[in-house]
C-alpha cells in the first residue's frame, strides 16, 4: 500500500500496480504482435503503410512496418526495441523475436491468473531459455559448400522479393560480402555502396568491383580515365581562405589589393607544387577548389574531384587506403593512396566516377528499375541479405527453418518439463508454447490449419530427427538442409535471447506510473497548424 505522503508526491501521475500492469503490458506487446504476424513466412501478406506525406509502401517485412508505426505505449515500445536491436545484431529474424515475446508475455499472463508469481515464471523462462541453448548446440550443423551460405541468405530473403529477382539478389549480396570481413557492420555500409539509377530494368541491377560516386571532375579539358595513380584525399579544399582576404582589403588601395592577388595566387601555387612533389594523379576534396588553381592544376596533370560528403571522402579512404588529412600543406607522401584505374561515366546525363582500388576493396551496388519504390525495396532486400551473409560464421552456423528448429525445442522443453516441481513445470510447458508460435503462424500464413500441421510436424520430427519440416513453397515434408531451408544460428539465438530478456524485463514490472498529460492542445492541432 502507499503511504499518504507518496500518495501526495505521485499526485500527478497515473498508477497501475501488480497484476494490471502486467496486463497492460501485455497486451501491448500483444498488439505489436498482430500488427506483423501476418507477415511470417514465404507465404505472409504484404502490408500496405501510408505515411503523413501519403506515401505509399507496400512490404511484408516486419522490421519495416514497426519502422513507420507510430507507437505511444512504453511497453509496445520496449517490444519495438527487440526487433531494431535483432535488426542490428542479426539483420533477420525481426518478426520471429517480437511473435515469441509476445506470446511469452501472454503466457506468463496465464500463469499469473493461476497463481505463479511473475518471479518464479521469470526464473522458469531463464532456465528453458538455457536449455534451448543447449539443444541447439546439438542441432546446429556445419556449413559443407558454398551453396548452404546460398541457402541461407535464399531463405532469409526468399519472401521478400519476387522470385525473379531472388536468385539475382542472392548472387550480388553472396559476391558483395567477399570483401567484407566477418561481422563487421561498418564494412557492410562503408565498403559497399548502393547506387540508385533511373535507368533500366530492375533485372539490370549489377555489382561493379568499384567505389562509385555522383560526380563530374572540376576541370572538363582533362582526360576522364586513367590508370594506376595516388590519390590524396583531404578534408578541407584547395582554396585560400576568404577570411584573410577581406583582413587584408581593409588597407586597400590598387598597389596593396594587386599585392594580396599575387600572394593567394602564389599560395595557390605553392599548395599545387606540393601535390605535385608528392606525385598526387587524383585530388579528392571535400570543401571547393579556387577556380584560379584549375590551369596549375592541369600543367601538374593531377585531376581533381570536389564537394566529397563526409561518408564518401571515408569510402575513398578505406578503399584506397589514403588517409583523410585535414589540408593540402600536411600532406606527405605516406598519407597518400592508390588506386587500380579510375573513369568517369555518364548515366542519364548524370556523371559518375569509378575508382577502382588495388586492393580489390570497394564495391557499388548499381541498383536500377522503373520506380524508386521497387529500387528501395531492392536495396533493402539486398541489405538484409548482404547482412545475413556477412554473418554466415561459426563452426556450426545452420539451423533447420520452416519453424522446425522452434517445434524441435518445444517438445525438448515438455520432455523436460516433467523434470521441475510444482507450478515451474507450467511455467517450462508456457515457454514451450511461445516457441510453438513460430510454426503455428507459418501454417496459418500459408492457410493450413495450424494444430494438425504442429502435429504432423512433431510426429515427423520425433521419428526422423530435428531437420525434418515442411517447405511451405511446395507443402511436403521434407529433409530441409537437402532443399535448402536453413535458418542463421545467430538469427535464431538471438531472437530467442531477445525476447526471453525482454519478457523477463516486462515480468518484472510491478508498477507503471505515468505521468499526467496536461489536458491541452491535442498534437492533431498543433500538425494542422504547421500547415
Ligand atoms: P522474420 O522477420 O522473423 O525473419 P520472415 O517473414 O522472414 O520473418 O520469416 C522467417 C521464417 O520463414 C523462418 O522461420 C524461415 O525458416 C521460414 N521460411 C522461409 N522460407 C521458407 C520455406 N520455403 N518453407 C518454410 N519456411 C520458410
Ligand atoms: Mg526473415
């Protein structure tokens, strides 16, 4: 009970305690859940999401509608925070994570009704969360060829895509992530670059082993390809800096203001010299190039590319292994870096620059199609499967998919369940529930009845092992390493990890305390206004 004297602290807040918190909070959870539980699968419907612009995106990936909802409930918002953080980590699995946390939640909601203190359920759903780890150390199979990685990244985007574009996009993605060391989220964005041109048909969309930018070089009289040469990078540009002009115009008269033309001209000069000491073939700026520089430029036969945005100038960096140096006059030899051949190439009147490295780093993913709709939804797509591929790693990375590696544990943990005393065995056998979701809603997605597949499904596996599932494509069952429907390891502990964390964190809320909203101006007004 609280005190009078918290009663007069929390005077402005709204309190929910024990168990209408709990369901409050889950059925918030719940709600995010219906909201992509259609979406499951090869076989899941698209959603169609309209923005306060009216723009209109059609999608059946999880991450993606929870992207654009806007969501007012805490812990609808914590649910949310699974999905980015599986998103982040494992790149797939989104809709996985946020189904089994929202059905560990109600469970627990259950539990409670019966009795179970959410502490004892949080410490049950820890302990079958463990042994889940453990059944899947002994499930989990070892990559053989290079076509299980293909399997992979084939199932994670399978559903995605239409299937003409799968096997295109599954190629790019498995060629792009050859230059990207293991787990390394930076590369993934760094060394590879999408590109959207509005030329050609989507099936046009290619990979070239080069870093590729939107630019013209500052000097159109010099040559627009060349060979092996340096490369100076730098984060600053080619120009005398204005502030010491106008210090200097002050004391103007003819003679002093020919006088300060000369020296900037002579600075120029001196700046031009030094790159060219140093044998610089390619000058890339971010900041502007002074016009006057252009012809000592084209003397020192050194081309040049300006307005570099900060992310390309790293790009240019890594990939030709330059380093980013702050002006033209620190510049040394060692700071410089080197590429293969270089050309410049103009696509729908728009110029590009390739610069192809000697390390065979950098790549760009020239993405094309009618619309920038169905570009987006192809860079996303080969985002996820580039993400997923990077993460092909382990000595045992491959899980059955299909929802058998989930029915598999499921029935490990009843097995087991039987082992715990009293009321924790309910809480095992609610765990064991949630995981079930995952094939209960990939058979109703693709408009099967989900207890008679659960049980087709268990009797197969009890009999021939934990790789046996359905292809949802075709509906039999099957042997599914044989035909390639292989889940990530990584995607499927973490998404089992996050949702156990996150359950567990909701389970012990006791008490939601919100603060009151001032009864003023509803947001409607205040967007109406803007406009
Ligand atoms: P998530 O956002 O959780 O990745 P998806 O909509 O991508 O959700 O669905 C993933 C599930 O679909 C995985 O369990 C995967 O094994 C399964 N899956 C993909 N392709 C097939 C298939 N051809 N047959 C059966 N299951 C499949
Ligand atoms: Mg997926």
């Amino acid at each position: 009970m609280s005190s009078p004297d918290e009663d007069l602290t929390l005077q402005d807040t709204d309190r929910v305690t024990g168990r209408a918190a709990l369901v409050g909070n889950a059925r918030a959870a719940l709600a995010v859940a219906a909201a992509v539980r259609s979406t499951l699968g090869p076989k899941g419907m698209d959603k169609m999401l309209i923005d306060q612009n009216g723009e209109v995106l059609i999608t059946n990936d999880g991450a993606t509608v929870l992207d654009t909802a806007k969501v007012e409930h805490p812990t609808a918002k914590l649910v949310i925070e699974t999905s980015i953080t599986q998103d982040r980590v494992a790149r797939d699995g989104t809709t996985t994570s946020i189904l089994i946390l929202a059905e560990l939640l109600r469970n627990a909601l259950e539990l409670s009704r019966s009795g179970l203190h959410p502490t004892i359920i949080a410490d049950s759903y820890r302990s079958a969360y463990s042994m889940c780890m453990k059944e899947i150390d002994s499930i989990a199979r070892p990559i053989t060829s290079d076509e299980d990685v293909r399997y992979i990244v084939s199932t994670c985007i399978g559903q995605k895509i239409d299937s003409s574009m799968l096997d295109l996009v599954c190629m790019l993605a498995l060629d792009a992530s050859e230059s990207i060391e293991v787990n390394d989220p930076e590369g993934e964005r760094i060394l590879v670059k999408r590109i959207s041109l509005e030329e050609g048909a989507v099936t046009d969309t290619e990979l070239v082993s080069a870093f590729v930018t939107r630019k013209q070089r500052f000097d159109k009289s010099m040559p627009n390809h060349g060979g092996s040469c340096s490369i100076a990078v730098i984060d600053g540009g080619l120009e005398v800096p204005e502030l010491e002009f106008d210090a200097e115009l002050e004391i103007s008269s003819l003679g002093v203001r020919e006088g300060f033309t000369q020296r900037k001209r002579k600075k120029l000069e001196g700046l031009v010299s030094h790159l060219e000491s140093l044998g610089v073939g390619i000058l890339a700026v971010r900041d502007g190039i002074d016009e006057e520089a252009q012809s000592m430029l084209r003397k020192a036969g050194i081309n040049c590319f300006r307005r570099f945005d900060k992310e390309d100038l790293n790009r240019l960096s890594q990939i030709t292994g330059a380093m980013i140096v702050r002006s033209i006059e620190v510049t040394e030899s060692t700071h410089l870096g080197r590429c293969d051949s270089w050309k410049e190439r103009k696509v729908s009147g728009v110029h590009y620059l390739h610069v192809v490295s000697n390390s065979g780093r950098g790549k760009t993913l020239l993405v094309r199609g009618s619309t920038p709709a169905l570009r987006d939804e192809v860079v996303r797509t080969f985002d996820d499967a580039l993400g997923v591929a990077v993460r092909v790693s382990g000595t045992a990375p491959m899980l059955p998919g299909g929802g058998s590696t989930w029915s598999h544990l499921a029935r490990m943990l009843r097995n087991e369940a039987s082992k715990y005393a009293g009321k924790r065995q309910l809480a095992v056998e609610g765990f064991a529930d949630a995981l079930e979701t995952i094939p209960r809603v990939l058979a109703q997605n693709s408009g099967h009845d989900p207890i008679d597949r659960i049980l087709e499904l268990s009797a197969a596996q009890t009999k021939d092992g934990p790789w046996v599932g359905f292809d949802l494509m075709t509906d039999n069952l099957v042997s599914l390493d044989s035909i390639g429907i292989i889940d990530l390891r990584l995607v499927v502990e973490n998404a089992l990890s996050g949702a156990t964390e996150g359950a567990i964190s909701v389970l012990r809320i006791d008490d939601v305390l919100w603060a009151k909203v001032e009864p003023g101006e509803p947001d409607w007004n205040q967007d109406e206004d803007e406009d």
